[in-house]
C-alpha cells in the first residue's frame, strides 16, 4: 500500500521558497543580482498600472550632485538670515549663525534660500557630520536631501550646513519634487516632526511658546495631567497644526496676555497661554484681569486671597530647592487652576498645594465654570485689574 505524503502547509511552502531565493542571492554576482533586481522593479511597474494607482509624485527628479561650500550656502540662504526675521532660536543654533555669517565665502539675499521651512538645526548632529568630513570618513551613502514641490529643502539640513562649515565637497544625492505634505510624516517614527516644526513651517509667530500651550491643551483634554514628569498623549504634529490653524486668533490673543510677563513669575510663557486659554473658555473679562493680578503687588490683596497665596506659593518656589518644579508645567497649571477655581467660587484659601506626589494622588483639578453671575471675589478682582486683551476684539471661538 502507497503512503499518502501530506502536502506542506502553505506557511512552510512561503518558508521554503523564501530560503530558496536567499540561497539562489547569495550564490550569483553583481551582473546576476542587479539583473534580477531589474526584473522585480519590471514587475513592481506592471502591477502599478494593473491596480491603476497614479504616481504621487509624478515629476519626481533624483541627481547625484557635488556639493560645494557655495552651493551649501546658497540653500542655506535664508536659514543664515533668519535671526533677522525675529524667530527665536536656542544660544547654540544663534551661535552657529553667526559662524556661517562670519565664515561666508559669497553674500546672498534671502529670496535665494531654500531652507525656509525647515525646524531648527540639530547642533550635536551637525558636530558628528562634521568630524567625519574633515578627517575624510565621509562617504556617499545614498540618502538624500529631500526638496519639495516648491523647491524647498525639507530633510537633511544638517548635512549641508556641515559642508558650508567645512568648505569641503561632498557628493549628496537630491531628490526634487515630492509633495510638500511630507515634512509632517519625515522622521515620524526616529526624530519626529514636532508641533513647534509644524508651527514654524506655517511661518506663526511665537511657535515655541503656543506649540507647548497646544501640547498641554491636549494633555488636559485628554485626562494625562496627572502624571507631571512626562507627556501621555501622543500628539501629532499634523493634529497640532490643525488645531492651531482652527483657533489661531484666541491663540494669539492668549500669547499678547502673557507674553510679557516675566518667565517664571506664574511658569513658562507657554504654560501661562495654556492656562490663559483654558479662562478665557469660560471668562476672557476675567482671564485677563487674572493674569494681570499676578504681575501687581499682591502685598495689598487680602492674606488668604488666592492671588496672594499663588504668588506666594510660586515665590517660596522660586527661592527654594524646589525651584525645579516651577519647570514642570502641569505643577504650576494644577496651583493655578485652584487659585482660579477659588475665585469663582469667591473663597479664599487655607493653604495652596496639589497632592500629586501622595501614596493616594490627588486628582488634577478642573477648571470651574464662571456663571451667570460673578462671585464678588471675582468682581473686585475684575474692577482693580481690568481687561488683557485687544480693544477691537470680537467674539471668540474656542475649541
């Protein structure tokens, strides 16, 4: 009798054709293997117009170039003037712009940059490239800087700029044409785009700060406050964008607010348009009167007025060990809030803390909603410090 053999599975059937086509690479040369990757890009094109997909990127050029200090420097050429243009940059990314001015070989006008949308250089990133060029480990590896439609330089920067430092040619391969809308997906799952890239990219004024009010936005929304040491929700740039884009003029009005006041006199400037923001939900009149009391003498407020208690509590802070709390926004957002929720309410305070570090935490608070009515509390506090916001302002919309 004949044994019947069952047939493999269709797993080890993939399994054993897999092992096959690595065995059959590893035994051919170059001409063998260049010649059957031929034969799959033929086929990669044929099932393309079978599935009648279009080309996203249908003028796509790619081009091996050599890159030279002046040509380096004529699409970093707006990069190099952007101080110039108010945007606030770290003291390393200020310092590594006056290196280039003072180092350049040809004078160039801002029309003739490329890099205009582009976030900030990564320095470190830069000094390793670097190191490599002038001691010749450079090598052409086939990663490209990426222009889009628009001609604009959206990826790897920190290669040109290296090679404007060192006034040594590289060979660079460039790929031109793609979609614009890359720059919010490049880097999305190493060195990801953030919302202040996204914010620069839209050229908005004072991106650091509303990018970090937007981000603790949507801690807040989203119930991640109480965890003070690190961000839970996964905000993408693109949605942050978004966001901005949907509420751009109560943004700003929130950052003319605060803008001014002194860094940690409340907490950074992007945690107080966070929390100027979140008050003008439910009160702008208020809001403003609120953050301008904190800027006053609160010597003549009332000795458990909440006012003086946050004042109080943020200048213990700032003279103390704990000073680095007052850089952990939540913190300072949490005793905030209770300030604010206590004057709605119109009750003064005992004491002033947030219970986050206990063995049970405590809950971060919620904003309390202003009534009809204002308390009296609120009232006075309104009278004494009046409005924060631009005179012509209209209704605005929130999220």
């Amino acid at each position: 009798m004949e044994s019947v053999t069952n047939p493999p599975s269709e797993e080890k059937q993939q399994a054993l054709i897999t092992r096959a086509r690595r065995k059959f690479l590893a035994g051919v040369g170059a001409d063998e293997r260049n010649a059957y990757l031929d034969k799959i890009y033929r086929e990669a094109r044929e099932n393309q117009r079978e599935l009648g997909i279009d080309d996203p990127c249908p003028n796509l050029k790619v081009e091996k170039l050599l890159v030279t200090k002046e040509t380096a420097a004529k699409l970093l050429g707006f990069w190099a003037d952007i101080a110039d243009k108010g945007m606030r940059l770290n003291s390393e990314a200020r310092d590594l712009i006056r290196r280039i001015r003072a180092r350049a070989a040809v004078r160039f006008e801002i029309e003739q940059g490329f890099n205009t949308y582009n976030r900030d250089p990564k320095i470190e990133t830069i000094k390793k490239i670097l190191a490599d060029i002038n001691t010749g480990d450079w090598q052409f590896t086939g990663q490209p800087v990426i222009i889009d439609e628009h001609g604009n330089v959206v990826d790897s920067q920190n290669r040109l700029i290296s090679i404007y430092l060192s006034g040594i040619p590289c060979w660079i391969l460039f790929v031109r044409g793609v979609s614009s809308d890359v720059f919010y997906t490049i880097d999305r799952w190493a060195k990801a785009r953030t919302v202040q890239d996204t914010l620069q990219h839209m050229n908005v004024q004072h991106s650091r700060p509303i990018s970090a009010a937007i981000r603790l936005y949507f801690e807040y929304e989203n119930g991640f406050m109480g965890n003070v040491s690190a961000y839970g929700y996964n905000l993408d740039s693109r949605e942050g964008g978004c966001f901005y884009e949907k509420y751009e003029k109560v943004l700003q009005e929130s950052y003319r607010a605060v803008g001014h006041m002194k860094e940690f006199s409340l907490g950074s400037t992007g945690t107080n348009v966070f929390l100027h923001y979140i008050f003008s939900k439910e009160s702008q009149e208020l809001a403003g009167a609120f953050m301008r009391a904190m800027e006053s003498d609160v010597i003549a407020l009332p000795p458990n007025h909440p006012i003086r208690m946050l004042r109080t509590k943020i200048d213990f802070l700032n003279k103390s060990r704990m000073k680095r709390e007052l850089k952990r926004p939540k913190i300072v957002a949490a005793l905030t809030i209770k300030a604010w929720n206590a004057i709605v309410k119109g009750t003064e305070l005992k004491y002033l803390n947030w219970g986050y570090d206990r063995e049970t935490p405590e809950n971060f608070p919620s904003v309390s909603s202003v009534t009809v009515k204002y308390s009296e509390m609120a009232e006075r506090l309104i009278s004494r410090f009046g409005l924060n916001y631009s005179e012509d302002d209209d209704e605005l919309a929130f999220g």
